[in-house]
C-alpha cells in the first residue's frame, strides 16, 4: 500500500509498521486518509505511506487478509521517517477477556524506528508496544478501553487516561478504539498542513475535524466485567446510586477496604481513578437524558447527581471537550418541544 505516486512536490514518509496478526483496520484506515491530502493540495504535497515488516513476504493480519511490506525495517531504518505509525494485536481467551499482545521482536524494531522518527503515533492496542518499548514512560497516552487496565497495570509509569479518542504528548500519539485511528490521522493532518486541509479531508470521508461532542472513547455500561467481585459490586453501587454520596471514603467503606487499597484496585482493573470514573457514570447518564429527554439542565444535574449546572458543565467540558447544549444539539434522539424550536 505504498502511496507514493510520481509527484515531485514535499511528502512526508509515514511508516507503518506491519507484524504477524496485526489489526487490519489499524493498518488500512490511517492511510485513507492520509492519501486525500495529496487530492486537496494544489501542488501535489502531502505523504508518503510505506508499510515495514521483518521480511519481504506477505503478513497474515488477525482478519486473515494477507498484506504486501513495502520495505523490510532494515530499508526502513535508512531513510528519514517523519511519523512512525504502530498498530496493533490483541488475543481473546476463552471467557472473553482481551488482552493486548507484544512481540519482543516488534518492540525491539519499533525502538530502533523510533529514533529515526520525527514522531510516533500507536493506533488503538499498539499503545502497549510503544510502552514496551519504553516511548510512553513518563507520559499520558490512551489505547482502547478493553485493554486500558492492563495498560496501567503493567506500565505504573504511564499515565493512562482511558477516555479520549487520542492523546498527545509531546511528539508521541496515541489513539484510541478503532475508528478512532481516522480521528487520530486527521489531527496529524492538521499539524502538519493546517486545519482547513484537514477540514477538507474530513468532509470527503463524511466526518467531524474534531469530534465535537462524545469523544469519550466508550460508555460506562461497556465495560468489560471486573475481575473481583468487590470491585463489580462498587460498580453496580456507584450506577445505583449516582445521586448519593460517592467519595473515596464513602466507597472504600462500601467495599471494606482502605482508601489507599480501593484506588491501587481502580488503577489496576479499571485504568483510572474511583473519583474519575463516579464522574464518568454521571456524565454517561447525563448524556443519555440530553439525548432521549427535554428535561432541562438543573433537572439533569440534580438527577444524574452534578448537584448543579455549573458542575455538569465543568463535567463534560473536562470528559467530552463540549458542553451539554451543543452535545444535546447534535445528538438528540427525541423532536424538541415547539416553544424550544
């Protein structure tokens, strides 16, 4: 898939780095969009997306569709890379658990290709081979929800926020669920060329520049199920009880266990703090009343337990980038009211 194409104009090399079952989207997806930049320029410029592999010969990816390297990581190691693009794998045991997979051969390959890069950006699971290979310590960086506890479990020195769609820190990228890689490429697209490129492209694939409400990654019911019972248990208190009081203390007395216990098992089961995820519940429902009701803000506030509008504002500005009225402006699944209209 090497679009490189006869143009003489500047492109930049991207290198997307290619191992036995890897994701296929995650390969394929990105450079979809990086090919329409070239359409949108007038002079031609834009990228050049190479696929690297250990070997020349063809890589059977976990969908079983076989895809042809461009280069081997040698070739690929003497050329300027601007961005080093890692998806990655995943393996499903037999209950249904996710767990993200990292060849040592890969994330040895992928340090070297790092050093040459410009940048470096992990597509969805791919985050967990930028963490072996030591590129995300000391930094914030997301993967995809199903595999962000293992994440946080296994890198203690890795910040990691299991809400947004992508994160950036410094000159490292991280992104998100699947679909969340054409999010990704369109915010490096904006880097490099500016937004109203990028807002061009994004129009050709029928999408947001910047996801302008929801761009928390997944809901809270999504979940996948906790592996103690005391924290499932906390889990299905906290959704029930949404209103009441739910600090740390309140929580930690509920499970009967100390604070400092209850936020080491939050970290390391469900990658984020007890107080961030109260708060990721709350704006869960909340958005589901700005969809499905007319009720009015304070109501919501008070129903979904914000206290006040103030603070169901702050809530989804900090979660979503967005405010309640623009997000139920987009979203909303029922026809508001003649007066409102």
């Amino acid at each position: 898939m090497d679009s490189t194409g006869s143009s003489t104009a500047a492109q930049l090399l991207i290198v997307i780095v290619l191992f036995e079952g890897v994701d296929l989207l995650d390969v394929t997806g990105p450079p979809e969009v990086f090919s329409l930049v070239r359409r949108e320029t007038d002079d031609g410029s834009g990228y050049r997306v190479v696929l690297a592999a250990a070997g020349p010969g063809p890589v059977t990816t976990a969908a079983g569709v076989r895809i042809l390297p461009d280069l081997t990581f040698d070739q690929a190691a003497e050329r300027p890379i601007d961005t080093l693009l890692v998806p990655g794998s995943v393996e499903v045991d037999g209950e249904g658990r996710v767990r993200a997979l990292t060849d040592p051969a890969v994330v040895e390959r992928v340090r070297a290709l790092a050093a040459r890069a410009r940048r470096v950006a992990s597509v969805c699971v791919g985050a967990h081979l930028l963490a072996a290979a030591g590129l995300l310590d000391g930094k914030r960086a997301t993967t995809h929800w199903s595999t962000a506890g293992q994440l946080a479990a296994e890198y203690p020195g890795i910040e990691v926020d299991a809400d947004p769609i992508f994160v950036r820190d410094g000159e490292v990228w991280t992104g998100a669920g699947i679909s969340a890689c054409l999010d990704l490429s369109l915010a490096l697209v904006a880097e490099d060329f500016g937004e109203e490129l990028a807002l061009r492209v994004a129009r050709q694939l029928v999408m947001y520049l910047k996801r302008p409400g929801g761009q928390s990654q997944f809901s809270v019911p999504l979940e996948p199920v906790s592996a103690t019972r005391r924290i499932e248990g906390l889990r299905h208190h906290i959704r029930r009880n949404l209103t009441g009081r739910l600090t740390v203390p309140d929580l930690a007395a509920h499970a009967h266990v100390s604070e400092r216990q209850l936020v080491r098992i939050f970290k390391a089961e469900l990658g984020t703090t007890p107080s961030a995820y109260v708060e990721s519940a709350r704006v869960e429902l909340a958005r589901h009343r700005l969809e499905s009701t007319d009720d009015t803000l304070e109501r919501i506030a008070a129903a979904c337990g914000f206290g006040t509008t103030d603070t169901l504002v702050r809530a989804f500005r900090r979660r979503l980038d967005t405010t309640p009225t623009d997000y139920r402006q987009r979203f909303r699944t029922v026809t508001p009211p003649a007066a409102a209209r």
